[in-house]
C-alpha cells in the first residue's frame, strides 16, 4: 500500500512524496491505530505525520516533526483524495 502526498515548502517549492509500506507500519505502531481505519478518517496530523515519515526516510527531513511541520503544508496532489476501497462482491460465485 502506498499514499501519494505533496509536501509544498515555505519557499514555494513543492515535492511529491509517498508513503510506502516502512511508513505506514511506523505509523501504525507510532500512533497505535491501524493505517486501513484511517482511509474513511484520515487527519490532516495522519497526513502530515506520514509525509514527514516519507521525507526523513528520503533525507530531506530532519527528526523533529513538529519543527518541519511549521514549515510545509501537505495536501493529495492535484487534489486527489483518499479512496475508500471497494469490497469484494460477496455475491460473486467461485468455480472449481
């Protein structure tokens, strides 16, 4: 599982980040809550908190959320958003 997230810095400059499976388990484990329950309810803190994840995996972020926090703001690129996944069809017939 993956999460696309667009980190824009105070200067203008902006970047795409994702949030691979490492990030998603440090959350998980960070926040004691399971990744999956966040796609109908994901925070703007879950959002930030996992592209700071991303972006100190890929050296462009420091260990101090909070401090590279106060200088981003993070958003879905081209305002995209979280899509709920889709049950399997519990009629389907499964055939020998």
């Amino acid at each position: 599982m993956q999460l696309t997230l667009r980190v824009q810095h105070g200067d203008g400059t902006s970047a795409d980040v994702t949030a691979t499976t490492i990030d998603i388990l440090d959350f998980e484990e960070h926040f004691g809550k399971s990744f999956l329950t966040l796609l109908e309810n994901l925070s703007y803190t879950d959002m930030c908190w996992l592209a700071w994840t991303a972006c100190k995996r890929g050296g462009t972020a420091g260990d101090d959320f909070r401090a590279w926090a106060s200088g981003v703001d993070v958003s879905f690129p081209s305002g995209e958003a979280v899509s709920t996944p889709v049950p399997l069809d519990s009629t389907a017939s499964i055939s020998e």
